[in-house]
C-alpha cells in the first residue's frame, strides 16, 4: 500500500514556518528541533524535509544525498550534544514509531534522539 503523506500534520506546519520551533541544525534536506514535551534531558527530533511518512517510507524512496544528509545531521547532534561513545559521551537512544503499533502521533518520519540519563528497558514488556 502507499504511503499517504498528509501536508496538514504538525511537522509538515514546522517545515512550512506556520509553527515555531527551537532549531537544533537545519540542512538542505533535514530539519532537528527540540521536542515540545521531552522524555529525557536530551529529546531531539529530526525530521527529513521531503514527504516521508514512516522510517521504512524513508529509507525505501528517499533519494541517496537526503539519507547521508539526514544520518549526518543525527551524528552531528549525537557529538554536539556530548552523547557519542565515540567521543567519551554516555550513549543516547534512538527512537522511531510508525503506524498504530507503532504508537505514532505525528504522521512525518521523525527519530527521536534521547539522552542525559539512564533510559531503562526499550520497550515495556505486556
Ligand atoms: P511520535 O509519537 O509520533 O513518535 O512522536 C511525536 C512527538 O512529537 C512527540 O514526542 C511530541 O511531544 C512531539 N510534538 C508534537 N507536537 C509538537 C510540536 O508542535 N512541536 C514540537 N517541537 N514537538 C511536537
């Protein structure tokens, strides 16, 4: 089945300029921000620009420079923000929901990025 983008979601409004945002790097193709309600210290989303509804929407039709672009830009924020192993940091989760299982809220393909403290378990046991 196609994925149905629709222009009237919150995020699509963030990329328009018709909804403020706290900005945390903005590219040709990626858009991060603060989360309005944070989970954690850190809770960063970044959004590619183009009409994505899903992670797997994304990663199937994007164009090669939007997927380097958009995994660039997660790293950025991943060392400017003090989170990477790499260099020292204390880690950081990656996060993204699609669909109804999912418990996706927000019908762009955005990943949260949260860090700052110990998460706990991925995912609740049922
Ligand atoms: P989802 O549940 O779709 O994975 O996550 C959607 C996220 O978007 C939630 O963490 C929610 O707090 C965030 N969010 C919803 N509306 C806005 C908004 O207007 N501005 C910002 N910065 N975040 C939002």
């Amino acid at each position: 089945m196609p994925h149905a983008y629709d222009p009237t979601n919150i995020f699509a409004r963030i990329l328009r300029g018709e909804i403020p945002n706290k900005t945390v790097v903005e590219t040709a193709h990626t858009l991060a921000f603060h989360d309005i309600a944070p989970q954690a210290p850190v809770h960063v989303l970044v959004i590619p620009k183009g009409a994505y509804v899903t992670f797997d929407h994304f990663a199937a039709e994007a164009s090669a420079e939007e997927l380097v672009d958009f995994h660039r830009v997660c790293a950025q924020i991943c060392a400017d923000l003090g989170l990477s192993i790499g260099s020292g940091g204390p880690g950081y989760r990656a996060i993204t929901n699609a669909g109804g299982d999912g418990g996706q809220e927000v019908p762009h393909y955005h990943l949260h990025l949260l860090g700052g403290r110990p998460l706990g378990r991925m995912v609740e046991r049922a």
